[in-house]
C-alpha cells in the first residue's frame, strides 16, 4: 500500500513536472528573436591595414552572425559608406556597392558624405548595392516633399515581426558638404521629424521602430550616453537608435532602450537583439559590440567578398602603386589636435601653385596622415578623398582673422589649417576673439582694412564648415583640384623632409607693461630684449609712433 501511495506521488509530481515544462516550453516557442547588425561610417575601408578588418572578414564575421537566425536577422549601415579609400574614391564608389551586396546589407542611412560626388550616385548606389535609402528629414525645396531618392521609413517583416526603421540625416550636411550639391535641399530637425513620423510607422502595423540614424552620440565612462541621437528618445514610440558620425563606439541604454553606434571603417560590428513574446509585444532589447579588430586571429576571410576586392584591387593597382616620391618625415594630422605638418605643407604646395600670400584650407579636408617613406598616388587620393579645387581671391586682413578664428579650437569641424601668415593666439580668450596676432612671412603687420591675397578650397569658398568668404573681392575658382597640385609638388621634390613652421601657434605668455611718458616702442624693445616688429605685431599698433601713457602693451616673452 506504502509502496503504492509513493508511486502515485512520484506520478503527480512527474505529470505537474512535464505541465510546467510544456508551458515553459511552449512560451519560448512562441518567443520571437529579431537581430539587427549595423556598421556605421565604412568610408570604403575595403582593404585590410592596421585597425581595419578589410572588406573580406567584416563580410565573413556579419554572414556568421546572420546564420546563427537567417529568418530574423537584419543588416543594416548608418551612413557615410563610400568616401575615404582609394579604391572606393577611384571608382565611384562601385567596391562598397559590390561588397554591400555580396554581405546583404538591406538597408542604409543617408550620411553626409554620400553627397560628396553629387547626388546622382545615390541612386546608383541603391541599384548597384541592392539596398534601400532611407531617410525623413532631407526635404526637396522645389517640391517640399521627402526626397524621392530615400524613403522616410521601411517596414521590413522578419519572423513574422514587421521592423520599421525611420532614417534620419545630420543637419550638419548643410554646411559639412559642397554647398553646391545640396543646394535644393533642406535637413529637418530630428527630433520633430520623427514626431511626425512615428505615429505613421506605427499606423503602418510596425511591432518594433528603430531611427537608423546618421546623428553623433558619445558615451562616457559611467556608461551615460548624450548627443543628437540619443536625444530621439524624447519621441514616444521609438524603441531604439542607431548612431554615427562621431566615430565612437557606443553600447548602452537611454531610458531602458538600446542605443549603438560600430565605432568606424568596419572595425565594430553593433548587434541589437530584440525578443517578442506569442502577440509580437517586445519583451527584451540587449545592445552589444563585436570588435572585431581586437580579435584578428579569430576572423575568416568569405571567399565570394575576397574576390571582389581583389579583383579592384587588380584593376587599380597600376594607378594607385605608383611611386609619386618619398618623405623622409611623416606627415602627421588630426584636425582636433590642431595645426598639424600635413595641413602645413598642403597649404604651402596651394600658396606656392598660385602665387598668392595666403593659404587656408580646412582640417577636415584632410583625411589621414602621410607616413615616412614612399609617397604613393593611392595615399594622395586618401589623404584628399575630395575633388576640391583652388579658389583665389583678395581679402581684408579682418576677413582674414576672422575665418582663421573660425577656425581654431572649433570642436565642430577642427582646425583650420594655414601658410604664408604667422598668427599667434590665446586660447583663454573667448572664441572669435583669441588671436593676438597676424604678421606675413616677410614680417609685415596684417592690417584689418588692407587686402590681401588668398587661396582656399572651393567647399570653403562657397560657405563649407560655416566658413565667411562673402566679402572677398575677384573671387576665382582655377579649377585646379588640389589633389594634383599636391601629386605635382611630391614628383618635384622627389625626396622631401617638410618642417612645420607653426605658422598658428599658442601665443608664449608675455609681460604687461605699462607705457610712461616719454616712451617709444624702439626704447620698450630695447629694455626688453625684443623687437619693434614683434611688438607692433602683437599688439596690432597700426603705427608704432602713437602709444599713449597708460597704455598696456604685451611684451612677448622668449
């Protein structure tokens, strides 16, 4: 009987044991797993070198992450894709297309370098690549209408859950980009366009909203992240962002929903993974990153995508191998660190080209340093990805100071780069007003109602980086592109060992002194071991003879 009752209960036991595991097994069943893979800011990085994975394993390492669940996965880009390499510039942008393909990239964001070459390629690229535009915030002012090339938003059904994804564009595309090829068009808000555009989205039956988004973001060491993109959690209904542009590598939570941007140049693959439960209600979101560049020896080249690449690489290697001439030094440059060799040489091969007193050009322009060594036509077309042009032009030494100031320590779009003028600035003193001052290469004083000449670059001409170009007098574009003058001056010199001259440098801190009657500038120089150049110079006396008692000089200091 004993033996009985314990059988029994061992039977109950095992029948509510199995319930419960049924259930629990039935509840995963019904759960579905939606996968968003995203790269950010390719910039043609098809080749391996240093950091870069290559084309060929950032293929294998996303066709991986995709077969782990075919039906529910999604890859996407978030701008930014074809500018920056060799190959990619070369062509058009016709390797990235073919790779993008290969690796079933679905959809991408509209970056503000995939104007660079005129917004024709943006519908070749679609076609080519396989992939779908999106973006809500670029209107067409002759219409004031969404482009047509993009659209607003895609719904995409995976496993039976319908993904939307609004694309959004940087508003600074405006003036980061040759004003000519955006001209017709106008960047909206973020924020208030996915205000308009979610409700839609949603009414359109989608279960998830991502923003696939070409907008910065950073994230600090406690794990907080801030900027554009995530400010787009302020629009109820977004369930997740995906960032760019800043270049970061980004994996976090804003208010309980995932934000993520792949770090650059394919080197970070972001994975969002999002879990919805039998009535597509989403029960989980988790954001992660794949370094891939921390994993080198783990990473398989995919055969198909190797091909491709070898094949440019077959095609171009005459052109982009030839050895143009050597630097003994290397051209060093970041445009957040400041006036880098890179910018000054560039600048002194512009001046030298036209003849002119001036030369600026814009830190961004500038894409990578040079390293010492051989001077390839494959590193000039990197090191200016940009088909810009010499613009020529007179201006007023207050024009002159005030794009120079424009241009330094601007956290926007970085330094301004600059020859043939040697300023000097305090970087205490309040932005548009820290230069001290401004004095040719012959010595003489710039002074604020006097004419000079200059060259830039026609994007800064034309009001690129928010540069000031408006009052200039004989403005000429010589539809030299700056890229050959620089080819030029490396096959002329041969072997080259560039000096920076510093020609925008920190101003030393100097003395104050305090004129007295009887004083002279000749006489303050001489009790302070200076010149008379130095101080007219930094000071900016327009005549040397009028000083006044009481008045406060700067002696610069040794």
């Amino acid at each position: 009987m004993l033996r009985f009752k314990i059988t029994k209960g061992l039977l109950i036991s095992l029948l509510a044991f199995l319930l419960i595991l049924s259930s629990v097994c039935f509840i995963f069943a019904a759960q579905k797993e939606i996968v968003v893979l995203s790269i950010n800011d390719f910039h043609g990085a098809l080749a391996p070198a240093g950091k870069n994975v290559g084309a060929a394993k950032l293929a294998d390492a996303l066709k991986v992450e995709k077969a782990k669940n075919p039906e529910g996965t999604i890859i996407v880009s978030a701008g930014d894709n074809y500018q920056g390499s060799a190959m990619s510039n070369l062509l058009y942008g016709e390797p990235v297309s073919a790779v993008f393909k290969e690796i079933g990239i679905e959809l991408s964001a509209v970056g503000n370098h995939e104007f660079d070459w005129g917004i024709d390629n943006i519908t070749k690229w679609a076609e080519d690549g396989g992939l779908t535009f999106v973006c809500a915030n670029i209107y067409d002012k002759r219409t004031n209408e969404p482009v047509g090339w993009a659209k607003p938003y895609v719904i995409l059904d995976k496993a039976g859950v319908k993904v939307g994804f609004v694309g959004l564009a940087t508003p600074e595309t405006a003036y980061k980009t040759l004003k000519a090829n955006v001209i017709n068009y106008e960047f909206r808000d973020p924020v208030a366009t996915l205000i308009n555009w979610v409700p839609k989205v949603k009414a359109a039956g989608a279960d998830l909203i991502i923003a696939l988004t070409h907008l910065g973001a950073f994230q600090d060491k406690e794990g907080k992240i801030s900027g554009e993109a995530a400010d787009l959690f302020q629009v109820e209904g977004v369930d997740a962002v995906i960032s760019a542009h800043t270049h970061q590598s980004i994996s976090g939570l804003v208010d309980g929903k995932p934000l993520v941007q792949a770090y650059y140049n394919g080197r970070t693959i972001a994975k969002m993974t999002f879990v919805f439960d039998e009535n597509n209600k989403l029960v989980s979101a988790e954001p992660l990153l794949d370094h891939l560049y921390n994993r080198p020896d783990t990473l398989k080249d995919d055969a198909n995508t190797l091909a491709i690449y070898t094949k440019y690489e077959e095609e171009l290697s005459p052109v982009l191998g030839k050895v143009l001439g050597k630097t003994t030094v290397e051209l060093d440059h970041d445009r957040y660190a400041g006036p880098s060799l890179l910018g000054e040489w560039s600048c002194e091969v512009m001046r030298e080209k036209v003849g002119v007193q001036i030369a600026m050009t814009n830190g961004g322009g500038l894409r990578v340093p040079v390293p010492a060594g051989d001077i390839t036509a494959g590193i000039l077309y990197e090191v200016m990805p940009f088909d810009n042009t010499l613009y020529t032009m007179k201006l007023s030494g207050a024009d002159v100071k005030a794009n120079i100031e424009h241009g330094i320590m601007n956290e926007d779009i970085g330094w301004v780069q600059i020859s043939g003028v040697m300023v000097t600035f305090n970087k205490e003193a309040e932005a548009g007003n820290r230069i001290i001052s401004m004095v040719l290469a012959d010595g003489t004083p710039i002074e604020m109602d006097k004419y000079y000449t200059v060259v830039t670059n026609d994007f800064m001409f034309t009001g690129g980086d928010n540069y000031n170009f408006k009052n200039a007098l004989d403005g000429l574009d010589t539809f030299i592109p700056i890229r050959d003058a620089l080819m030029e001056a490396v096959e002329k010199a041969g072997i080259m060992s560039p000096v920076k001259r510093n020609w925008l440098s920190e101003a030393k801190s100097g003395k104050i002194y305090v004129v007295e009657v009887g004083d002279s500038v000749w006489e303050i120089a001489q009790k302070f071991g200076t010149t008379v150049e130095k101080i007219v110079a930094l000071n900016e006396l327009t005549n040397s003879r009028l000083i006044r008692p009481g008045q406060k000089l700067i002696i610069p200091g040794e």
